[in-house]
C-alpha cells in the first residue's frame, strides 16, 4: 500500500513507490485482459471525476479504472456546475466530499490546486492534470508501458520532443524516468526548452538529428496550437519542419526504438501517420495501460484510508 | 498632558545622538530632548522640579534598557480605503502600523475610486484624521485612473495633501508619460514613484523565473521585468532631471543599476521592503499564496545584493508594501491569488535582523525607516527636534515574539512569516498624543 493519502504528483515519490505502482498495475492489466473486466475490491467506494479542463481520454481512463475496480464514479464537469454560478474551487470540492466521494479526481488549469485541495480535503486527491505541473498517472502509465516493452527502464536513453515548457506530462516523465535511472533527453526549440531545465539533470538537444541519434524510447509531446502567435516558434509548418517526427528522423534512432504519443495526436505535424500506425508505435497500448496503472493507483491510494 | 521618557537609548540621526536620554513631551509636540550629546549635557529631570512640571502632571515612562526612536515612517502601504474595506481600512491599518512602530504611513491611489482626483485624497485625509491612529499621508496617482495614458491632477492633489504620486501595481508602460510626469512633478517638488515591471515580460508570471517556476509549473516573472524599468526611468530621470522613487526593489540587476546611477549623480532614490531582504522564492513552494508578492521573491543572490544596496546607500529605504488581503482572496488558485503581503506588524522585527548581521548600524536602520522616507517625501517627520510632532516608539530589541497572523491588528492576515519567531519590538509607540503600550 502507499503511504499516502494523495497522488499529488511524482516529485513527491519515492523509486519504491513507483514500481509497486507499476507491479500492482501489472497485475491489473492481467484483469483487463479477461473476459470479464472487473473485480469487486473496491465496491462501495465512490469516485468523483472533478474536472475543470475539458479531457476526454484521461476522464474516461479514470472512470473506467474506477469501474473495473467496482467503484461509483460520478462525472463533474465545469460547465454544468456551480463552478460558473461563482461558487469558490474549495467550496466545490468541499461539496463534493460531503457527496461521499472517497476519491477526488481533479484536472485544473492552475498549478498546484490539487495540492491545495488535499489539504482541505478527506478524500484522497489524485491529480489528473494541473496546469503546467504535473500528470503523474501519464507518466506512470508511460513507464509502466516502456518497463513492458523494454523489460526495464534503467540505462534507456528517453527523448522527450516537444513544448517542454508548457508540459506536465513531460515534468512528469522527467521526474519519473530519471528516478528510475533512464538517461533523459529534451528535443525541442528553445524557446520552448528554457535553459534552468538542465537542473533537473537532462540532457538538452535542440537539433532534432543530434538529439535522436541512438535512443530507444521516444516521447512526441502534442504541439498546443495556441503557443503559435506567441513567439514561441513562428509556425507549426516550420516546427514541423524542425522538430516533427518522420520516418527519415526516426531512422537515427536504435532498430528497436518504440515511439510514444499522450494523445491526442497532431498527426503531420509532431509525428507523421506512417509512423503514429506504424511497428514502433505503442500510442494505443499506452490508452489500455492507463486504465490498469489508474487502477493500481486507486487501489493502493485505498488502502490507508480509514 | 506632559510625558517624560527616561533614560532610553536616544537614536536621532537627524540630531546627531545616539546616547542614554530622556525625552519630553508636551501636548503633542517634543518639549526637550537631554542626552549625553545634547550641550550641557544632561542633568535629570527632577521630580517636580523641572520646568514646573508636577508630578500630577506628568506621564513618566522609564525607558531603561530600551531604544527610543523618532516614529518610523512607512512610504508604501495599501489602506484599501475606499472600496476594498473587507481587506482593510483606515482605522485596522494605522492601528497595525502602530503596533508596527510606524506613526506616518503613505498610502498608495489603487482605491476604488482610484485616488487620482482632490475629492478622494480629501476623503482620505479626512478619515485619517478621524480614526487613523497614525498620520496618513495620502500617494495620488500618477495617471487617470491609474491607466497609464493621461497625466492626473497632481497639483490639486498636492493642494489637498498627496505627498508623492504613483501608479503602484500598474506600471507606467508608455514612456512619454512617465517623462512628463517626472517633468510636470518637478513643478511642485514632488517624487514619482515607480512600481518598475515591464507588464509584456511579466504577462501571466506569478512568481519569479527560474528552476523553481518551472519545477512547480508556475508561470515566471523574469528579474528583468524589473530592471529593464529601472534602467528606463532611470534614464527618464536623467534626463528630466525629475524626481524619480524606485518602489520595492528585488533583483540584483535593480540594486546595481541604482548604485551606477546614484555615482553618476542622478537624483533618485530607492526602497525594498523586509521580504525582499528575509525569504526567497522559495517560500512559495507548496504554493503558498501568501507568499505570492508582485515583484515577487527572488533568489539568495538578489537577497545578498540587496542588504549590500541597504549597507551601502544605494537603497535610501525600507518600506513595507503593506498589501492586506481577505483570508478568502488568498486561499484559492495559487495563479488567481492576488499579490501581497500585510507587512506593516513584522517589518521593524526583520529589518533589525539586518542590524544584528552588522550590515546596518541601528542608527542607519533608524535613518532607512523614518529619517530618509521624510527626507524624500519632504515631511517634517523622522526627527525627534523640539517641537516636531511627538511621534516616538520605545523599542525593545531583545523581547522576542512569536509571529501569529490570526492575532495582526491588520484585516489582512496575508503573510508568509506566520509562526515565525521574531526579535525586536516595539512595546511603546506615541502617536497624534496618544500612548499606545503595546
């Protein structure tokens, strides 16, 4: 079990913490595959999906994981709340404990909210996003995929390409990946690359070529069209031309490489379609990994409350 | 009433003394100062005796062990009065200062209505003088409303008792009209002081840029959002030979610009405030709102730069910008929490810590807090003269104090030193002829 009432972020993990979540997920995923997708041990729990940024994959990754584990999940989005009646984010999610949600599950625009609210809250807190913090279930189904295709993940040389800056997904794979001892790179202009980054004890590339020679695992970071416009890069075509994943690129990388996408996709922009379908891709193992990883999460988050 | 304050450690730089003494007031005023530098040097006061006075009379305060200090005076606060009276009024925020050992706080226009017209600084001044436990003097705005684009009616506001003008919190982005106005103010003698923040680098920053920022996924303000400023009004300065104030000063680069400019003879002065000089960015780590500060908290060099600027006069003066905010403000979004610290009841404790690391004598602390504030803003404050205004603290510099934010006389509960435990407080401050024990 975790010793922990919250799944705030990886920063706060411990490398033990991280591989019972990703051995309890293994076990989890044996239940996916079954015919029958679901075991009782978490029934009577109630799960709350408290989303303030609009997610598709990552909600529904979360309530089905609950469902599996027999749990009720309710669904509360920000535009059907009281959230625009000017109700204050505490109060919300005071609201929703008094509910009888033993999990909060929360994606928000601001960093640190999730943070906040578990110290408000009973409930164990489990971040689903928050703004350009952290995504710690991404990452923990990132490496919990990468441990299964490469059998491990220490002295793998990673490549994260993209809006580094703007990315929880990516903080979380650093923290993640470099406590599991894997070699990081960044690839990526460098307006979006700031230079301090280097103290979180990654490599930094910003030649695209340079930066994929030899790795065996690549992480294509989605390119936030808003960025454009902002003097991050003058265009996505020329961002494309720089920094999108071709096969010609993808070449420079070990035979056995895998390539990795959190979705959703821009397809021709930071990855082309030959490869997003291609062998070495594993973009859709990662949406059925996550279900079993958000399981393990609730489970193990589970076992200390009371 | 008649007070006598006996045999305290008289700092009075604009005297001179800095000795053993006793102090006389009377009816509001200092009747006699007698200290050790003072000619003759000092017999005692008798009892009865002295100058008719009786001992029915007389208040006597035996300041034994303790410092007496001229009032110190706070050229940047935020008393939210009018508009915002659940962060702050007039009456909580001059009792804070009080407490704070402050008897002369500047407050600054971003009031709703903004003070940019002689009818708000005519309510202020008139308040203040209602229920104001300290003297207020109130900052106008430099623009209409605060937006940068029209110059606001200095002169009528300076009629009615503004004593310097600033857009605080938003800076003056277009420069012609920071020129004119270091231009026009020089017509009544008045400084303009700059809230330096080049608002396009700091768009959507809420604490400083760097590792830290990045780590937390916080939006950063870089260090040059401020010192680009502080060159530009420096160089407006320079060239309109106007008054020129830098408010709160935290970057390194600021510290260093000001010392080159002061060395090539332009006329401008500087301030930073305790928490520029006692924590870093570091104290928004977990997101702690109430260490979110606009210009926010640096790092442990800017912190060093600044006690030099403090030790060697490039910084003429601390101030608190004391920015009260309501609990509810505070405890949300750490990106929607607004900017500020209430500073006012802790500043005086942590501005001593820079006299116990020997970066300051208490005399310059003295001359940082009350003497030079006055002599920028051209008050007759900060001096301990016969005849100026009784505004005196009696200061104990070894009672310690444990800081708890629940029991500021401040409505704005809003700081990142609570549970601290601080050395050095006031336990006497005179004020308006009023004793305050404090």
């Amino acid at each position: 079990m975790l010793n922990r009432k919250d799944l705030l972020g990886i920063k706060e993990l411990s490398v033990a913490e991280i591989n019972l979540i990703l051995d309890t997920a293994a076990a989890f995923k044996d239940v996916l595959g079954r015919d029958i997708k679901k075991v009782p041990t978490l029934r009577g729990k109630t799960a709350v999906n408290l989303f303030f940024e609009p997610s598709t994959r990552t909600r529904t990754s979360f309530e089905l994981a609950a469902k599996r584990l027999s749990t009720d999940v309710i669904n509360f989005s920000v535009p059907t709340s009281s959230v625009v009646k000017g109700e204050t984010l505490i109060d919300t999610a005071l609201t929703v404990q008094a509910l009888g949600a033993d999990f909060i599950i929360i994606r928000h625009s601001s960093s640190g909210v999730p943070h906040l609210l578990a110290k408000k809250l009973r409930a164990s807190v489990i971040n689903a996003g928050d703004g350009t913090n952290e995504h710690p279930t991404q990452a923990l189904l990132d490496a919990f995929t990468i441990r299964e295709k490469k059998e491990k993940i220490e002295g793998l040389t990673i490549a994260i390409v993209g809006d580094i800056a703007h990315s929880r997904v990516a903080k979380s794979n650093i923290y993640c990946l470099t406590r599991l001892d894997a070699r990081v790179r960044l690839i990526g202009p460098s307006t979006l690359i700031p230079d301090e980054i280097k103290g979180m004890g990654i490599d930094v590339f910003h030649n695209m070529e340079d930066g994929l020679k030899n790795v065996d695992v690549l992480m294509m970071l989605r390119i936030q069209m808003e960025r454009q416009g902002k003097g991050f890069f003058p265009s996505t075509e020329e961002y494309s031309k720089n920094w999108g994943l071709t096969l010609e690129r993808l070449s420079l990388a070990k035979d056995d490489a895998i390539v990795m996408h959190p979705g959703p996709m821009n397809r021709g922009i930071e990855i082309s379609s030959e490869i997003a379908d291609g062998p070495k891709s594993v973009i859709l193992e990662q949406v059925t990994n996550g279900i079993a990883v958000r399981m393990a999460v609730m489970y193990l988050l589970a076992g200390v409350k009371k | 009433m008649r007070i006598l304050i006996k045999n305290g450690h008289i700092i009075d730089p604009s005297q001179g003394i800095d000795s053993i003494g006793d102090i006389l007031i009377e009816d509001g005023k200092i009747k006699e100062v007698r200290s050790q530098k003072t000619n003759p040097p000092m017999p005692p006061f008798t009892k009865g005796g002295h100058g008719g006075i009786t001992n029915s009379e007389l208040q006597t305060i035996d300041a034994t062990g303790l410092y007496i200090f001229p009032g110190l005076i706070d050229m940047h606060v935020h008393l939210r009065e009018p508009g915002f009276e659940y962060k702050e009024t007039i009456k909580t925020g001059t009792m804070a200062a009080v407490k704070g050992g402050f008897t002369t706080v500047c407050c600054m226009p971003n009031t709703y209505p903004v003070n940019d017209n002689a009818s708000v600084t005519e309510f202020i001044i008139r308040k203040a003088a209602q229920e104001g436990h300290c003297f207020v003097l109130p900052i106008g705005a430099i623009t209409k409303g605060q937006k940068g684009e029209e110059l606001a009616e200095i002169g009528t506001m300076i009629n009615e008792g503004c004593v310097a003008f600033s857009d605080d919190g938003q800076p003056v982005m277009n420069s012609l009209i920071m020129r004119r106005a270091l231009e026009y103010s020089k017509t009544f003698d008045v400084p303009i002081i700059s809230h330096c923040e080049d608002l396009t680098l700091s768009e959507g920053g809420v604490m400083n840029e760097g590792l830290l920022s990045i780590t937390l996924g916080l939006m950063g303000i870089p260090a040059e959002a401020e010192t680009i400023m502080v060159y530009r009004d420096i160089s407006l300065a320079e060239l309109t030979s106007g008054r020129l104030h830098i408010a709160h000063v935290s970057t390194e680069g600021s510290v260093n610009l000001i010392r080159d400019a002061k060395k090539r003879g332009i006329n401008i002065t500087a301030e930073t405030c305790p928490h520029y000089f006692s924590i870093t960015e570091e104290a928004v780590k977990d997101y702690n709102t109430n260490a979110k500060v606009n210009p926010p908290l640096r790092t442990v060099h800017d912190i060093e730069a600044i006690k030099q600027g403090l030790s060697d006069g490039t910084i003429d003066a601390i101030s608190t910008d004391h920015a009260p905010h309501h609990v509810d403000e505070k405890l949300r979004e750490f990106d929607m929490a607004p900017f500020g610290i209430s500073g006012l009841e802790t500043a005086l404790s942590l501005s001593l810590r820079l006299v116990e690391e020997d970066l300051l004598t208490m005399k310059q602390l003295v001359e940082k807090m009350a003497v030079n504030p006055a002599k920028i803003l051209g008050i007759k404050k900060g001096t301990l003269k016969v005849d100026a205004d009784a505004d005196v603290i009696i200061f104990d510099v070894n009672k310690e104090f444990k800081v708890e934010a629940e029991k500021f006389a401040s409505r704005g509960k809003n700081t990142p030193f609570d549970g601290w435990v601080l050395k050095g407080m006031p336990v006497m401050t005179i004020c308006k002829g009023k004793v305050y024990e404090l």
